[in-house]
C-alpha cells in the first residue's frame, strides 16, 4: 500500500475531496517526520511508499506552511513558540494550525486521522505505527485517539 492508497481511503471514509485530503495526509505525516524518533519514524517512512515525499510537499516547518494568510498575530504566536520550545513542539503546533486552517472542523480532522491511522497500521504494522504515533502524544490527542 502506498501513499496515494492511503489518501484514496481517507477520502472516501471521512467524505473529502482528494486535494483536501492530500493536504491533511501530508501535514500529519510532515508532523510525525518531525517529531517521531528517529530510527521508528524512518522504518515507518520506509514501509509507505511515497510517504516522505507527500510530508515534504506539506511541511509543517517551511516558511509559512501554516499561515494561508501569510501573517498574522497566530502565525507570529507559532514562530514564537515554535523558536522557544524547540522544533518538535513546533511542528505540532504548525501542523495543527494548518489542518485547521484546512477549512475542517475538528470533527473532520479526527475522522480522517483515525482512517489515517488504520490505513498506516494496515501498511507498516501496528507496531510500528503505535510506537510512533506514541512519540507524538499531542498529536494524537488533537487526531481523537
């Protein structure tokens, strides 16, 4: 199973367009590229093929990934934190506010995380998918899990 699989199937189940869905997909797997460890986080990539290219093209930490306005008080408020805490806390932070920004309730997000996640275990393992969801404890309380 690859990317393009996975996007496939959250789209159907959580009722979004292809482009929408492309989007949340990325920005999730950019936020565990970021934040999971390291050698977990690179068998994962490696076990989905196209994974770590869709994470690229929706990186939670390029300049402006999170703002569609392109500034702002929260995106100010983001780069702030992000510089204080450190990239991980960032990365979550940015990735957030981009699935928000997404124009999905939260509703939205934690359907098409949980199919996200099903679709991962399905195609790395639960093991290895649960080890590094477990790496980001705060996504995966924004996702609903």
């Amino acid at each position: 199973m690859d990317v393009q699989d996975i996007v496939n199937t959250v789209s159907a189940k959580a009722g979004l367009d292809q482009a929408v869905t492309e989007k949340v997909v990325g920005t999730i797997f950019s936020v565990l590229e970021h934040e999971a460890d390291g050698t977990s986080a690179s068998s994962f990539f490696a076990r989905i093929p196209g994974a770590d290219a869709l994470a690229r093209k929706y990186d939670v930490m390029a300049a402006g990934a999170s703002s569609g306005s392109g500034g702002g008080l929260l995106s100010s408020l983001q780069g702030a934190l992000g510089g204080v805490l450190g990239e991980k806390t960032g990365a979550l932070i940015n990735g957030i506010a981009a699935l928000k920004a997404s124009g999905l309730d939260m509703a939205q997000i934690q359907k098409a995380g949980a199919t996200l996640v099903q679709q991962a275990e399905a195609a790395a393992g639960p093991d290895l998918t649960n080890q590094v969801l477990g790496s980001v404890p705060g996504l995966k309380g924004h996702l609903g899990l």
